[in-house]
C-alpha cells in the first residue's frame, strides 16, 4: 500500500508536514485514529550507523589496510600509472568489503533522526544560503550490503583464498581504459590459478567452492561506491572524493591519511 500512503503523495513536501503535525496532534489523543499509522515504506527509509565512532574507526583500517595490499604487490606497480588509476578506482569497493569480511567487522544502522526531514521542510527555499545536505544511505541498500558479507562469512575462507581472491579481484582485466588489458588479464589467471590450487588440499571434498567463491566474489561489484562511501566515510571526510584521498594514500603524497 505504498503507493497510497501520504508520503507518496503529488505534493510530499506537504504530505510530509501533515504527516508529522498529525503525529503530534495525535499524541495529544491518546495515540489513537488514523494519524497514528505511520508510513510503512521500511525499505525506503535511510539509515545512519548506530555507532559511527566505532564502525568509521574499523572500516578506515580495514581501508588503510586494503591500500597496503595494493602497494605491496610488485606486480600492481609494473602497470602503468594510469592502469593503477583505473583499477584503484574500479576495484577499491569490493577489495574493501573483502576486507570487511576478513577482519569480521560487523556494523548495525538506525533511522536516520526524523528532525532532519523537518529541517529540511522548514528551510526550504532558502537552499541556496545552505551546504548541500549529504546523501543517506536507504535500509534497503544496507541489507544488500550485509546479505554479501553474510555470504562471504558462511564461506569461511582461510588467509591464503582471502590474499588470491583479492587479487584475482584487483587485477580486472575487464575495466574500460586499461594499456596493459592483456597483462592485467594474465595476473588475474595467474592468481585465479593460485587459489583453485590451495582450495584442493584445504576443501578436498568440495568440487564447488572454487566456482562458488568466484561468483559470489562477483556480487561485492554491484555495491555502488557512493553506499560504502556515505555510509563508512563521510562521518570521517566529510565532503572530500573518496577516491582523490585513496590515491593519496596509494603513492603517499602528503594528507594521505583518513583523519575526522
């Protein structure tokens, strides 16, 4: 019943306001009637971390760590640079959220406050004067993000099919632009290789897990950057690119750091 309820509305700005004049005024009733059924659209509502300190702390190691990776492969740095560029930028989501899984860091998230949306209202039209209000993350996309990792879990997989799998990750010889496409491919078989081989003495009797931990590997492509991005880091950067800081952090040049 989505589609009907106030806040899908023609005019949402003022759906919105009634909706909430009609919870206070509501209160004041016992909390009976129709003002008190609140929207229902769950999935679209947006979300914060409950514990940003914690959970923005975690994720900017696992990220510090997930550059590390990157610069200690010699085979990244006899790319060109601009192959380097392209993969850093194309790869850093899913090697971050393998990471994630690696070093198990679980997360929880809460509604985004309601006085937002009510400041929103009261302010608008004067938008020019603002900053841009920063984008929230919708429960929905969340619980995409956490069915992956919670896939990731089941498989368990050990140091060494972290270590081959994200390489096998970075070097995607499939990224637009890329020189050195052929080459880039070559490492990518050449580290596919390396896991299918430590899979049979760790998991003998399991034909499948090679296939099964490639195609879920290809699942962490679909999270869009902007998700880990407002979700993980914007607490701690701010406005600043993302990718403009990884970089940095990548070839070391001064600020290259994650700080509040």
């Amino acid at each position: 019943d989505c589609e009907r309820c106030q806040c899908h509305r023609e005019d949402k700005r003022t759906a919105i306001l009634y909706t909430l004049l009609s919870q206070n005024l509501n209160h004041g009733r016992g909390g009976h009637g129709p003002a008190h059924q609140r929207c229902l659209c769950h999935q679209r509502r947006t979300v914060c971390l409950r514990t940003p300190h914690v959970t923005c702390q975690a994720a900017s190691n696992v990220l510090v760590k997930t550059i590390s990776f990157m610069k200690n492969l010699p085979s990244f740095y006899l790319l060109p640079r601009e192959d380097q560029l392209l993969l850093l930028d194309s790869c850093w989501v899913p090697l971050f959220l393998l990471g994630l899984v690696q070093e198990m860091v679980t997360f929880e998230v809460m509604e985004t406050p309601a006085p937002s949306m009510l400041k929103k209202i009261l302010l608008d039209g004067q938008s020019q004067w603002q900053e841009p209000e920063r984008t929230q993350p919708t429960l929905a996309a969340v619980q995409r993000l956490q069915c992956c990792l919670n896939t990731f879990w089941s498989l368990d997989l050990s140091p060494k099919e972290h270590a081959y799998l994200k390489g096998a990750v970075l070097f995607n010889p499939d990224v637009p632009g890329l020189r050195a496409s052929l080459y880039i491919k070559s490492l990518q078989r050449e580290a596919q290789r390396a896991l299918q081989e430590v899979l049979q003495p760790l998991h003998p009797e399991d034909q499948g897990r090679f296939a099964r931990i490639l195609l879920i590997a290809s699942t962490l492509k679909s999270i869009p950057p902007a998700l880990i991005t407002d979700l993980f880091f914007r607490p701690v950067i701010g406005n600043a690119d993302i990718v403009e800081l990884l970089v940095e952090m990548l070839y070391e040049i001064s600020g290259g750091q994650l700080a509040p």
